[in-house]
C-alpha cells in the first residue's frame, strides 16, 4: 500500500485519488419523497448520478469504482419497485455496452447473477465479454449482492476443493479472497455511503476491513464530483496504520 504521508503536506500526490472507491448508493427513496414523486423517480435519477460519477472517477484516474446498487436484502421490498429496479438496470447495462466499447471499459457484476432476471444475465454474460477486451477503468456493479453471502459462498466452494483434493492448510488470507466475487480486484482504500445513514448493510464485508469510511447526509442522486473531491480530501487527511504505529 502506497504511504500517503507525503499527501499530508501536499505536493504533486495531494490530490491523487484511491485506485480503488466503494460507494453505498443510498437515498434514492427519500430524494424522490421529498418532491412528491413515487420512488422509483429516485432510481432513475440516481443512475443517472452513477454515470457521472464513473465518468469522472475514469477522469481523476481511479482504476476501479465498485458501487452497490442492488442488495440480497433489497428483494424484501414491493413488488413494484423491484420491477422498476431490474427494469432501470437493464436499461443502463444495455446503454452501458455501448459506452465500454467507445471508451474501453470494463464493467464487471458482483454478486448472485443466477438470481437475476434471464434478461439481466445475458446483457452481465455480454459485458464481461466485453471486458476481456479492454485493460484500464473498471467499474463494479454489486447487483442481488450480500457480503454474508459472498463469504458463504466462497467458504462452500472452497471446501468443495479440499474435497476435490486440495490441502486445507494452503489456505491463507489472499488465497480465501480468489474465491470472493471480488477476486483479483485490490481492496477499496475509500467506500462512501451518501444518504445520512451510518451503517454497512452487508456491504464488502471482507474487503473493507481496512478501508475508510464516509458518511455523508448528501442523497445519493444529489451527489456530484465536488462531493467525491471532498471525500478524497478527507480520505488523505486520515491517518492509515493498520494497526500498527506511526
Ligand atoms: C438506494 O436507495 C437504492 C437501492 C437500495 C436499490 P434507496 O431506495 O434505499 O433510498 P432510500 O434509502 O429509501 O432513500
Ligand atoms: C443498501 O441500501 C443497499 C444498496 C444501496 C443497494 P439500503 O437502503 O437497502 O440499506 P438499509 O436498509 O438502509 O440498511
Ligand atoms: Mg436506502
């Protein structure tokens, strides 16, 4: 992990952005709510705010930008806005396509895709074809994505190896993170939850044990790069020690 002590006292690497930002789309509801529209009127602007936002952290030179636009959890909600949900992902894939291939990026889905409708499964089998095209910006999806699940998940087809033959003993930390969803891809330094709640709702259970956390009232569709500058601000104001002594 690169030393940012130097980003303290400013100089050319005072601005460099986190190679990889996490962030908890939320407050899509309320933002809708408070004008009087129906919910759904919030996912659709918030996507919206996703395509800002990526094309400005490919700008500012992050390498990945991982979000969580869809829960395990988040099937507990009404019928209908769920249809809206899946509806306005499948458009945004579809749109998204032709995006990585003019600007060659990839885009990758975390998450149970199995349990996605068919249509959202063929358009996430086409962009990850896509994606083995290109190299550079990578933005990840976390769609029917829990953290509980992911780590079950893993777990279960570890031990489906050692039953195969491999020795329980190889396994070590890196090793159990190549059976993540997020395999390959480094842990967020940064992950930023807009929307006034403090909490994590299942979010990268395992690779945010030593990220930095950033909470802000901002609702998720009012949020604008100035609002990511500020969080990379305060993301070079912390102190990283990984619990050892500076
Ligand atoms: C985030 O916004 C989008 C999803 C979880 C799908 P919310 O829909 O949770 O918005 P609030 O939190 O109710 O305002
Ligand atoms: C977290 O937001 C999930 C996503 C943004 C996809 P929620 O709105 O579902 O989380 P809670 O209910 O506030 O914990
Ligand atoms: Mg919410």
């Amino acid at each position: 992990m690169a030393d940012t002590t130097d980003n303290k006292t400013g100089g050319a690497e005072a601005y460099a952005p986190p190679r990889h930002i996490a962030i908890i789309l939320d407050g899509n509801g309320r933002w809708a709510k408070r004008r009087g529209l129906p919910r759904t009127a919030g996912h659709a602007v918030g996507s919206e705010t996703f395509r800002k936002i990526a094309t400005y952290c490919k700008n500012i030179g992050v390498e990945y930008l991982t979000v969580y636009a869809f829960s395990t959890e988040n099937w507990k909600r009404p019928e209908d806005e769920v249809r809206t949900i899946m509806r306005l992902l499948s458009k945004y894939l579809h749109e998204a396509i032709d995006t990585m291939e003019r600007d060659h990026i990839k885009m990758k889905v975390l998450g149970n895709v199995a349990g996605l409708p068919e249509e959202l499964q063929a358009l996430v089998r086409k962009t990850d074809e896509i994606s083995a095209r290109y190299e550079g910006f990578q933005a990840n999806i976390c769609l029917n994505y829990g953290g509980r699940d992911e780590l079950v998940r893993a777990a279960m087809r570890y031990a489906a190896d050692v039953k195969d033959g491999r020795a329980p003993e190889e396994i070590g930390e890196a090793e159990f993170g190549n059976y993540l969803y997020s395999a390959g891809i480094p842990d967020p330094e940064l992950l930023i939850r807009p929307g006034g709640e403090v909490r994590i709702s299942n979010f990268l259970l395992w690779q945010c044990a030593y990220s930095e956390f950033y909470f802000t009232d901002v609702l998720w569709p009012d949020f604008t790069p100035e609002e990511l500058d500020k969080a990379i601000a305060e993301y070079h104001r912390r102190d990283r020690r990984y619990g050892g002594v500076k």
